[in-house]
C-alpha cells in the first residue's frame, strides 16, 4: 500500500505544472483519471485550518469559506468561458452534471445524440434519437442537420437538445463542437458539450464555441475526485425542481408538506454542505491552466502522441480503434486491440510486470468501442473480433520515457 507521505512530486514539466505521482509508476490512463496537480494539493492544504461552514456561519471560519466556495465558482466558470448569466453548478463529477441537466429538460424536449457517447452521455437520455456513428465530422455535421430538420417537421415549437462529446474518450477523436452547434441553433434546440475529455487538453469555451451548456469533471482535469461542473443558460435550470431537495436550495419552508419557496441559480440544485474542497482544487487548477502556455503544452502532448501511435503501429498484430481516419485531430488517447489476445490479461501483466497502468474494456462506451474493434479487425484482416479493448492515454508530466516504456513491455508481452 501507498502511503500518503509516500506521495511525491516527481515530474516537472514547469514549476507550476507538476503534478504528484509514486516513483516507479507510470500512469498511462489519463483519460480515465489524471493525476493530481500540486496547485490542487497546496490550495486544499491552505485551506484545511478554515474548515467553517459554507453558506450557513457568521464566524470568520465560515465566512472565508463561503468566500473560497463562490470565488471558485467563479474562476471554473471563467475558465469555460461561462457567459455573465450563466449558471456555474458544482456536481460530483460529469456524469452527475449530465443527469442534473436530464433532470431539469422541460416536459417534451427531445434529446439528439450520437451512438458513439460515453454511457454518461447516452444513458440520461433513455428515449434521445440516438443517431449513427459518424464516419467524419463532416458526416457528424450532416447526420445531426438531417435528424433536427425531421424533429422539427414532427414538432415545430418543441425544444430540442444536442448532447454531444468534445472529444472521444475511445479515440481520443475531436468532435465538430463549434458546427454542431451552429446547426443546433439554425433549428432553434441547444446544445450541451460533454467535455470530460476535452477539457484537459484543449482550451474549451462556451461562448467561442457557442454552446448552451458543458460540463466536465474535476478528476481527469487534474483536480481531486469528487467535484465537477455544470455550466449553462438558466432558463431551465431556474424553473426545474431542485436537483437536490434539501438545505440551501429553499429560501423558505412552511409547516405544510407543500409550502416550500426554492431558491433560483446554482443553490437551487446544490442542497446540503457542498464540497468545499474540490471546488477550490477545481479552481486552483483552472487558474494554474490558464497561466499556462497551452499550446506548448498540447505541441508536447502531440509529440508524445504521434510517437505512442507509430510504436503501436510498428508492433505486428496490434490494431488501433478510430472512427473519423488514421489523420483526425485528437487529444492524447489511443485504444487499440491485440490479435488473439485478451485485452484484460495484456493490461494485468502491464500493471504487474511493468508498473505501467493503461485501461482495457469497452471504455463506458460500450456501443462505439464494440463497433471499432470490429472495423479494426475488418482492416487488419483478422480472422475474429477481439472482445475488448486497451486505451493508452496521456497529459500534463508524460514522458518519452513513459512512452518508451510502454511500448517496450507491450512488444515483450505481445
Ligand atoms: N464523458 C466522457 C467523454 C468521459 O470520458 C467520461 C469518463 N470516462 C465521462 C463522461 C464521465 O465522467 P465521470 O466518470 O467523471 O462522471
């Protein structure tokens, strides 16, 4: 077991950039939680001494707790370019924003998305027109446009709801967000951006973008666990019931069952004591990426990238899984399957023998990755579909020495 002194900075890509890990370690899965960047560490550990009451207390404690909590929500906010009268909710993670936004759709809305979603993505949406797998974003673009033009013929006045991926967290693809979304308001819907896997990599912004809603996850952002985001018009969000019945949502509550007043913005859907600390971490790693130089960090990233795909390429047998074509801009995530091997007992020998941690499975996506891996075996020419896949990802503090290694002891295994 690890334990927490154990816990030490050992990678710099600049001062301000580093983030913790374990020596001798190498987290190839970013993509399913990065790790943790020291900003997010030292802003927690500066504010444990404060611990007060958010939103309920007089004492300086609460006070600067309260002032902690609405600052972040501010600076997360900013950070995705939320518009003035924009709503900035504090949720567990991306999957909770996304049922926190099912919740709160006026009766009869209909929800558009595409088969290839994450589950957090496709499952709130039980009865969305759930549209094909695009083979281009050029396609993605075209699907969407002829699936608003027949819901607007059924019901012309009904609201409608793209919801949508930024980037793949299979492929590591980059979605068309900006002409998604230029379609969806031609046809009057909106449209939320799923961007749990985007947003680590890539500067998003919902008013550039031209988004109604996003959200996102503290934990692949290089924050703690635990807190995430939902940023977007208020219209709906005001009139919804509360996401949470309980404390901080009301403004007043009678002696009868029914006599409640709930409050409007983000209280209304965030009952109960908040999660103080990760939405500081979340704040403190906004901030730091906003210091940053981006667009070294994504060249680096690309780099490391380009050269993780070449390795996988040159190993025989190893097929990578992609929608959109071998030359699609995408983050730093790659998935690809072994020919006649078992995805899981490749990555447990990984993890084992290597100390090298990637993700094998069908990636919460279980639609899309089944669907790859059978087109993958087509274009390899293989004689069967592997069951499930292995993905590879990476970030802030990878190394060509991460690199190096992994595809090392995947030649040795394979
Ligand atoms: N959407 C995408 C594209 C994801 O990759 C993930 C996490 N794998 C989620 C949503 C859900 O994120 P979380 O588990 O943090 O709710």
């Amino acid at each position: 077991p690890v334990e927490a002194a154990d816990l030490a900075p050992v990678r710099v890509a600049e001062p301000e950039l580093t983030v913790l890990g374990v020596p001798g370690q190498i987290n190839l899965d970013y993509a399913a939680t990065a790790p943790c960047l020291k900003a997010a560490a030292d802003a927690v550990t500066a504010l444990l001494p404060w611990y007060g009451s958010v939103h309920r207390g007089a004492g300086a404690l609460s006070q600067r707790c309260t002032l902690e909590y609405e600052r972040a929500r501010q600076t997360v906010g900013d950070f995705v370019g939320g518009r003035a009268d924009d709503h900035v909710i504090f949720t567990r993670n991306t999957t909770d924003a996304l049922n926190l936004l099912a919740h709160a759709l006026p009766t009869g809305t209909t929800v558009i998305t595409y088969a290839g979603e994450h589950h957090a993505n496709l499952l709130p949406w039980p009865n969305a027109v759930r549209l094909p797998v695009p083979g281009s974003p050029e396609a993605a673009v075209r699907y969407l446009a002829a699936a608003l033009a027949e819901v607007r013929r059924g019901n012309a006045e009904g609201q409608i709801l793209v919801a949508v991926t930024g980037a793949s967290n299979v492929t590591g693809e980059l979605w068309p967000v900006a002409q998604l979304a230029l379609i969806a308001h031609r046809f009057g819907a909106r449209i939320v951006l799923d961007a749990a896997q985007l947003a680590p990599h890539v500067p998003v912004d919902v008013s550039t973008l031209d988004v109604d809603y996003v959200a996102l996850s503290g934990h692949k952002l290089y924050a703690p666990f635990g807190a995430g985001v939902l940023v977007g018009r208020g219209d709906w969000l005001d009139a919804a019931a509360p996401y949470l019945a309980g404390g901080g949502a009301t403004s007043g509550v009678g002696d009868a069952t029914h006599d409640v007043r709930w409050t409007t913005g983000p209280a209304r859907h965030e009952a109960g004591t908040p999660n103080l600390l990760g939405a500081v971490a979340l704040a403190a790693v906004c901030t730091t990426l906003e210091a940053a130089d981006r667009y070294a960090l994504h060249a680096e990233e690309q780099r490391l990238l380009a050269k993780l795909r070449e390795g996988l390429a040159a190993l025989p047998d190893v097929a990578e899984l992609r929608t959109f074509g071998a030359d699609a801009a995408r983050i730093g995530v790659v998935s690809f399957a072994v020919r006649g091997r078992d995805s899981a007992e490749i990555a447990q020998r990984l993890g084992r023998e290597h100390q090298i941690g990637v993700r094998d499975g069908l990636f919460c996506a279980h639609p899309l990755a089944r669907r790859l891996l059978g087109e993958a075996s087509v274009r390899a020419g293989w004689d069967g579909v592997p069951a499930t896949a292995l993905r590879a990802s990476i970030g802030i503090g990878t190394t060509d020495a991460d690199v190096d290694a992994f595809l090392g002891a995947l030649r040795t295994i394979v």
